[in-house]
C-alpha cells in the first residue's frame, strides 16, 4: 500500500514538473543552463545571464529565484533522457531551441544526448568546469564534447592543453570564489575535525581491501583525533560497514568546502584537496606507492608518511 502511494506520488510530481515546460513560453531565451549549480550563482550573475532559463534541480529553485533567474526544474527531462534514451528529446524538443547550452559536464548520458541534439541547433555549448582537473587522469576531462570550456586558472588551461585538448579554454577568475575561505575559529568550535577525502576505491575491486587497510593504519596514527570519512560520490554505494566504526561518515555540506568551519583536508586522491588549498585551508595529500598518483608533486602539501603528516597537523591542532 506504502508503495503504491509512492509510486503515485513520484506519478503526479513528474506530471507537474514537465507542466512547467509545457506551460511556460522560453522563446525569448537565448540560453538554457542545464542541471546548474548553485555554487556558480556568482559567476551567472557577474555574466548577466538573465536571458537564460535555468534548468535546477528542485531544491535549488529557491536559490536562483531570489535573483529573478528563470528556472525549472531539472528532474523530469533528466528522467526521460536517461529512460528512454534519444526518445526522450522529442518530450521537451519544442522548449530546447535556444541559442547556446551551458552544462558543468558532459559525461551524463542525459548530458551526451542533449550535446548530440542541439549541436545541431545551438550556435555553441559551454562547459563550465565543477571541480579540479588532475595532472595524472588525462581521461577525466569535462569538456570534450562542448565547444568551449571555462576553467578555474592557468594551471588547469596547462594540464588540458598537455592532453591535446583542442577547445576553446576561457580562464575565470570568478570561479576561484566558489568558496568561503576556511576560518580557524569556526573550526575550532566544532572540534578540529580532520576531513578524510574519499577517493572511490571502494568501488575498485582492485583497490578496495589494500584502501581499507591503509584507512585502519590512518586512523590507528590520528585517534586522537575527531576524524570525518567523505565518501567520493562513486563509492557511496560500496562502503564496508567497517569504514563507519573507524571515522563519522558524512557527504553532505556539513563536510564540504561551503561550511567555513572545516579547515583540515586530508586524501590520497580527490581534486576537493585541491579546492580546499585554493580557499586558504590546511590540505595535504598522502603519497602511497599502492595507489596511483593524481597530482603532481608539491601542487598541495605532499606527505608519503603518516608520522610526519600527525606531526604537521598536531601542530595545527595544539597551536
């Protein structure tokens, strides 16, 4: 019975949803803003992008909303790319004739299909980058099916240009503001936590048990410590139950960069590393010839010792 009101509910909040794009007229829109993020509200409103429509998910609306940006939300033409594939683009293809597309990946299979659809229509796609490019990953590059890619600093322009990426790379300096700047204080008051970065290698059958044996041996060293798992969005699904007696498992904004009061980063992998150190907190990447390497060397405070990376962040801790 639960279940069948479930299912009836989802039923009725699709049908309302894909209202907003029948019963709304987006003509005059030259831009269409696909699954944006509210941490780029900076840069769409320095860019004036009033003649766009925003496509949210719906617990974002609010936040574009409150600038008088045009928004719908995103859940039922996601749904419907991803079900049904190309088909899926004839249920929203009268709303998608706008002049250019802008997305913060092109990985998504709603994402390539949308690309595929209005390269045909669009006079340009952009692609806005949502987190940090690794040096040593020339695979993981958002971007490549878009016309143009906007990027957080000359450095990231470097490492595409050394994979031979041939678009066009715009450079931001507002993105460098997605976040506030870590504050020693706040951090204080809520216990000096310690932020371990998951790296999704507990989704790797290959990784998975030499990880969790390095995790017991970081947790062994830092007991002391108030010590915060936040899992890598590929391995939520994988976690061993033994990963939640070792460290308070959080991936919600109470472990991100948004909250100012987490100050200390610490991972094998994850371009969050490279985020944080960018808004002026502690980060520090543990070098360990098990797993592969990421970054080059010295981009961030680099440790291939647990003992030396303790003593560097006891300092901070008991300063």
């Amino acid at each position: 019975m639960f279940i069948n009101f479930l299912n009836l509910f989802f039923v009725i909040f699709f049908l309302s949803k894909i209202r907003e794009y029948t019963n709304n007229n987006f003509s005059d829109k030259t831009h269409i803003v696909y699954n944006a993020n509210k941490k780029n509200i900076r840069y769409f409103k320095i860019n004036n992008l009033k003649n766009a429509v925003f496509l949210v998910k719906h617990s974002d609306r609010k936040d574009f909303l409150k600038y008088g940006f045009s928004v719908v939300s995103i859940e039922p033409i996601y749904f419907f790319l991803n079900l049904l594939g190309p088909l899926g683009i004839l249920v929203f293809k009268k709303f998608l004739f706008c002049k250019d597309i802008i997305l913060n990946s092109d990985y998504g299979l709603d994402e390539f299909l949308l690309l595929n659809f209005c390269s045909k229509h669009y006079s340009k796609s952009i692609c806005i980058q949502h987190g940090l490019f690794p040096s040593h990953n020339n695979n993981d590059l958002d971007g490549q099916f878009c016309d143009t890619v906007i990027v957080k600093s000359i450095d990231q322009v470097k490492i595409l240009r050394s994979t031979g990426y041939n678009k066009e790379i715009i450079i931001s300096d507002e993105l460098f503001e997605l976040f506030p700047s870590g504050n020693v204080s706040a951090w204080r008051s809520k216990g000096s936590p310690i932020i371990f970065v998951g790296s999704g290698y507990f989704a790797n059958k290959t990784l998975r048990s030499e990880y969790m044996a390095f995790l017991r041996d970081f947790c062994e060293i830092f007991s002391y410590a108030n010590l915060i798992y936040r899992p890598h969005p590929r391995e939520v699904n994988h976690l061993p139950s033994e990963i939640f007696s070792l460290f308070d498992v959080n991936n919600s904004e109470q472990s991100s960069l948004v909250e100012s009061g987490n100050f200390v980063f610490v991972g094998i992998k994850s371009t969050l590393l490279m985020e944080a150190h960018y808004s002026g907190r502690k980060s520090f990447l543990i070098e360990n010839i098990k797993f592969p390497t990421y970054f080059d060397k010295n981009i961030i405070p680099t440790f291939s010792s647990l003992i030396d990376l303790n003593n560097e962040i006891s300092k901070i801790i008991y300063e």
